[in-house]
C-alpha cells in the first residue's frame, strides 16, 4: 500500500499497515499530479493506492483519468481519501464517473479507520456505499455532470482569519436570512468551539440526539462531526458550515476549500489584517469571497481596503453592520445579505411579516445598539 501525500496527512494509512503488516511507504506530495508518475509507478505492483485530494491543484475530470491510468497499469485498487466532501460534490462525480469507487470521506478518526477498513476487506465492492449509492440512485435526475455543474450552489464555508472577529454570527445570519426567505438551510458546526453544546446549556431547546441537532430562533444547528455523513444526507437545500478560525488545529482546509461558496471574515486592525495574509497573498485562494466586519463604510475606509484587497476587491464585502443579535434580521440586513450571497433570492414583503425581522440598521459611530433578545447575557458578538 502506498499513500500518495504528506505523512501528516496518511499517519491514520501507516498505522492501519503496521497493524495488518502490510508494506507500506509514501510518494511525496505535489500540486499535480502528472509531477507525481513516475514516484509511484517505482513502487511497482500495488493492492491499494491512497490518494490524498487535498494536495491537487488539478481539475477534478484531469486528477480522475490520471489516477484510473497509473492505477491500471500497477494493478492497484484507488482510495480517494476526501475528508468532507459531499456525494454530488464534482470530484466524487467525476470519480464515479471514472470508475473510481473507493472513497474515505470522514472527517472523524474513527469513521476514517472504519471507512479505510471496508474498502480494503471487499465490503464495499460488494455492497458499495449505501448511503452514497442510495443518494445517487434517488437523485440521479437532478445530479448534473461534472461538466454541466456550472454554478450550482448548495454548500457554504465561513472561517475567520482569528477568533472573535464574528466568524459564527455571520454563518448564523445566513441561515436565518435563507430560512426566512422560505428557503431550507441550516447550520453545521465544523469547529471545536462547542458553540451549539453551549446553546442547549441556556434554554431547554429542542434536540434530537440521534444526529446531533439542536433548533434554536427557526434555525436547525449541527454539532456531531461523527453524524456529518448522515446530516448531508438530510432534505436541505442548503448547508452552511462554520468552520472556525483557520489557524485551528481543527480546521480542515480540503473541506474548506470544496464548499461551493466559501467566506473569509477579516478586520481591519493590525493584528486581523496581518492574520489575513496567507489568504492575501496566494493565488491558490482565487475564488473565495471576504468579508471586512468591524468596519464602517466611508469613502476613506474603502479606499484603504481596496489597497489593501488589491485584485481580490471584487470579492470584497464591506456590510458595516453591527449585529448584537445573530438572530436578528431587518430589512436593510436582508438587502445587503442578498448582495454578498450570489444567490437568487426570492422577494420577501417585509410589511405583511413584520414580526419576522426584528429591528437593527446600519451601524454608524457612535450609535448604540441593544438587542431584542440575548441567547448568551455579558458574552460578546465577536465570534
């Protein structure tokens, strides 16, 4: 067996080899991987090979016929190792599509061990995934070709550039603003902030244990990562994942970076701004959009931003609200949502539902604000 990435990354492959004693070795990680060939064709003969997708740069159609052609000619069963990833995602597609069955889609240890375990002892050759098969089987109609996928919005990644910069309340006022436009969204806790246990710790809320979900103020909360695989397979439309502060030890960027819409939240001082660099200053980082919170909206502040922003202005977003209730929504917080979220909206009278929009405006200096409830009394809005 060989696992082609980082050794920090296959350390689970390693250990699940000495534990079987089979031989095994790693083929060094690379953006492409046409650069990766002739390393893993030296090993010769394989039973499995291990490809980790968080190293590729590679288009998923491109990364798909490559690796179906190393693996017919060293006669090795692929594993497409893709924490994360969704079962309509367009790599999954492209892999089935390639004849590639064999996936380790956990994002927990043990369900990463277990998933590795069934597609090296035949159990899912011989029964396949269930639930991935299932899924397909019952959405073939609507899950389009890699090709035809165009703009196909269904998941969305917040993570913020440090902690307290309002990664958390910015997820939340998605879902809330998609679910009062009779849209079917909900949130899904992708970090170790325990944010969602806290909820249960305040008010007795409605829970279902089974698979970690907690519904608070008409939104649907997801806590468990061991129960992700299930959630996903739930009826919404869309799933919005709060991912964290990126320099988490937990933070997991290949299923960051696979969400169809992903958001940075980022300041202005110093400390935020130099937090945002790694995302600034690469390339790799092309699509996602940023969010400058804590930040008023004047022609000398955006002037600073766009310096600041440079090409990636476009994707900018300076919203300059100020929030003291993540579950509160106006409508002047509706109109800017809708020009950050590239999402056609349905139109939403405002006046016939007053009680669905509580009150708060556009944050101006010096101006107070005070929320209509509180779910967490003295703490503050920065997460």
């Amino acid at each position: 067996m060989i696992f082609i990435g980082s050794e920090s990354r296959g350390y689970f492959a390693e250990e699940f080899a000495t534990k079987k004693g089979l031989t095994f070795a790693y083929v060094e990680q690379s953006g492409h991987i046409s650069d990766q060939v002739n390393d893993i064709l030296e090993h010769g003969t394989q039973d499995f090979m291990i490809f980790d997708a968080e190293q590729y740069i590679d288009t998923a159609s491109d990364l798909a016929s490559e690796i179906k052609r190393i693996c017919v000619t060293n006669n090795a069963k692929p594993i497409l190792f893709a924490p994360g990833y969704m079962s309509d995602s367009e790599l999954i597609v492209e892999m089935r599509f390639a004849g590639i069955n064999l996936f380790i889609t956990a994002v927990v240890p043990s369900e990463i061990n277990d998933q590795l375990e069934k597609c090296m002892n035949g159990y899912v050759e011989a029964n396949g995934v269930e639930q991935l098969d299932t899924y397909i089987k019952d959405n073939a109609a609507s899950i389009p070709l890699p090709q035809q996928r165009g703009n196909i919005i269904k998941t969305i990644a917040v993570a913020g550039v440090c902690h307290r910069i309002g990664t958390t309340t910015y997820a939340i006022q998605f879902a809330k603003l998609l679910n009062l436009l009779g849209k079917k969204a909900c949130y899904i806790q992708m970090n170790q902030t325990q944010y969602v246990e806290q909820l249960t710790s305040w008010s007795d809320l409605e829970q279902d244990k089974r698979i970690g979900k907690v519904t608070f103020e008409g939104v649907d909360h997801f806590y468990d990562m061991e129960k992700l695989g299930e959630v996903l397979y739930e009826n919404y439309e869309y799933y919005i994942f709060d991912f964290g502060t990126y320099t988490d030890a937990s933070f997991n960027r290949l299923s960051f970076l696979e969400k169809d819409l992903k958001y940075i939240v980022m300041g202005v001082e110093s400390e935020e701004i130099t937090c945002a660099g790694p995302f600034l200053s690469s390339e790799f980082y092309s699509d996602i959009h940023y969010i400058v919170n804590f930040c008023e909206n004047t022609s000398e502040t955006m002037s600073q931003i766009a310096n600041l922003m440079d090409e990636k202005m476009p994707l900018t977003h300076v919203p300059s609200l100020f929030i003291p209730d993540k579950y509160a929504l106006s409508g002047t917080g509706k109109d800017i949502y809708q020009n950050i979220l590239p999402i056609d909206l349905p139109e939403d009278d405002t006046t016939s539902h007053p009680s669905r929009f509580q009150n708060f405006k556009l944050w101006k200096k010096g101006e107070t604000q005070h929320a209509t409830h509180q779910p967490f009394p003295g703490k503050r809005n920065r997460r």
